[in-house]
C-alpha cells in the first residue's frame, strides 16, 4: 500500500478532501468509482467498517481529455469524529463489456490535532 501524505488542519478537511485519479485509458462513459475508509491509526491495520464509502462518477469527454478524474470526499460526522488515524482509498474503473480495472490502496495519514487542540470548522 502507498502512503503519501498527510490531511491536516492545513489542509482544511472541512471543505473536502479533493482526491485526483490519473488514469490514461479513460472512456467517455466509464464508471469510475473511489473507495474510501477511515482507520484509527496510522498503519491503517484498523479500518473503522462503518465509515467506508463509495463515490461512483460517471467518465465525461473532459475527464477524457485531461486523462483524470476529480473526487471531492465531503466532510462527514465520520471524518469530524476522527481526529488522527489514516484514510485508506482505491479506485476501480468499470467499463461493459469489459472486467473491473482496481487500482492499488493508498493511504494518508489523517491529523488534526495542531499545538494541542482539534482543528475543525468552527476553530
């Protein structure tokens, strides 16, 4: 599994957590659909199940032309809950009548814990 980055209270997760998927083979129609679960740790040996989600978008001719997908994960009750642990993602693209491509997991490692205090929306 990849690990990246780091999501912290520079990053501003409230927003959104924006993820990109460069994938060269697009088609105009394809499914892509990202796959994302919170851990409480920063191996990630301890995904939280209840928090996985998917977000399905269906391929447009202008991700096409720029070869990636744009993903904004929105901040949710689950993300506010966590305030340091890693958040573990992978993609799959469907397209008929072909086999579901899946890419590796990546993860990053998810703190918002600054000078002592929790960061959030509201501080």
């Amino acid at each position: 599994m990849a690990s990246t980055d780091v999501i912290s209270c520079g990053s501003e997760p409230w927003k959104g957590i924006p993820v990109k998927i460069q994938y060269a083979e697009l088609r105009d129609g394809d499914l892509v659909t990202l796959e994302v679960v919170l851990h409480n740790d920063y191996t990630a040996e301890s995904p939280l199940e209840r928090t996985r989600v998917s977000f399905p978008h269906t391929v447009t001719t202008d991700d096409v032309t720029s070869r990636q997908v744009r993903i904004t994960v929105p901040w949710s009750s689950d993300l506010a809950a966590l305030t340091k642990g890693s958040i573990v993602a992978r993609y799959t693209v469907e397209r008929a009548p072909h086999p579901k491509a899946t890419s590796v997991q990546n993860m990053v490692k998810y703190n918002r814990i600054r000078a002592g205090n929790v960061c959030g929306p509201d501080n």
